[in-house]
C-alpha cells in the first residue's frame, strides 16, 4: 500500500488483537511484532504507510474520535458506553463474540426480587448498558462502578447482582454465580474518524473494502 498519508490503527491487546489479525492479512497488511513480547505501543507493520497503536479496550474510540488514530477495533459494549460520536462505524467484524448478562449468587431468587419490585444493588463497569435495561424492565436498581473482579460483589455483599461480559460461563460457575438475564451480543466493529475518511479516503476505503471482503464468507 503506498499512500503520503499514514494511516494508524487502535487495538487493543488479548483477543480483539488476535482476532483482527486475519483481516489485516486480507487488506495485505501484518504486523511486524508481537505485543505480547514487545515492550512498545506502536507497532509498525509490512506496509511503511501503516501502523498499529496499542491502547486499551475502552480508550480506542477516544483515539479514533480525536484523531489519535484513523480506526480501530473495539467491543460494541465499549461503543456504547463511550457514545460513538465522531465516529463512522462501517462494519460489524463479527470477532471476539460474547454476550452481556446480569448474573447473581446462585441462592439469590433474582426473579423473585424484580417481581416483588426490591432495588436491586448492581456493581457493573457497563453502567450506561445497565441503566437502560433496567429502565426498560421498570426495575429499580442503585449502580455500583468497577473497574474488576466483578464476580466479588455479589459473594462480598457489595451488589445484588452484575452486569458483565460473559464468554464460556466458566468464571461465573467457578464463583458460584449464575447468570440470569442475557442483555445483548456483543462483537468487535471497526471504526474510524470521519475527518480521516475525507482525508484519507482511498487507502482507508482499501482496508475497509477488505475487512468487508474477508468477512462476507462467515
């Protein structure tokens, strides 16, 4: 790919990284190091025009909307705690699936609780998530945020419940908890800087016309 104008993509390390591997090679793109061995936080790639940026999860869009980046990769969880403005979001890269559930003790009676209308204590880090599935079922519920170790607050007594990101369901059994509602499926969408896609568009459009490519066959 040869462009005067570098394009930088946020990833954030673990799975999304991984898993967004595969859609670079499409667009002809690796990444010349690994994360998980090197200490640096932009990594360049086998095009000179193209580099990666490592940032947190729940700091890719901040860098895609301020221009830190030109794209990036995150959670649709994440895209909706942060809002999404300023950004265009092309395609739902269909990687790095899970679901967000509310999950409690396992001699916690939950449908009990929200039938007799109780206030539900609920610790989360998904707190905008939260706040509207509850509003939506009429549950009253006082927000608790974390950061961590969501599985602690209901087994310490700080929460009646969590609002958290589920995959296998082995953490949850593993603390005695059990999930009890499942809020929404969540997978990694790109997105990108509307200023960067005027400015940038023929290379940017490159790579997202092969993201969608590579995908389209799943």
């Amino acid at each position: 790919m040869t462009t005067t104008q570098p394009i930088t993509l946020a990833l954030s390390k673990g799975r999304i990284f991984e898993e967004t591997l595969p859609l670079l090679a499409a667009a002809g793109i690796t990444v010349a190091e690994d994360p998980e061995k090197s200490r640096k936080l932009i990594l360049p790639t086998n095009q000179p025009d193209v580099r990666v940026v490592l940032v947190r999860a729940t700091d890719v869009p901040t860098y895609v909307q301020y221009g830190g980046a030109d794209m990036g990769v995150a959670g649709k969880d994440t895209l909706i705690e942060h809002g999404g403005q300023g950004l265009f979001r092309p395609l739902d890269l269909c990687i790095a699936t899970c679901r967000v559930s509310v999950a409690v003790r396992a001699d916690f009676d939950y449908a009990q609780a929200v039938r007799q209308g109780a206030r539900l204590r609920v610790a989360t880090k998904y707190t905008q998530i939260a706040r509207d599935f509850f509003a939506s079922k009429g549950v009253h519920v006082d927000l608790i945020k974390l950061y961590g170790s969501m599985e602690l607050a209901p087994l310490t007594g700080l929460a009646d419940a969590i609002v958290d990101l589920v995959s296998t369901g082995n953490t949850l059994k593993a603390n005695q908890l059990v999930e009890v509602e499942r809020i929404m499926d969540i997978s990694s969408h790109l997105v990108v800087n509307q200023a960067a896609l005027k400015l940038k568009q023929e290379p940017l459009k490159r790579i997202i016309d092969a993201f969608a490519g590579a995908i389209a066959p799943r």
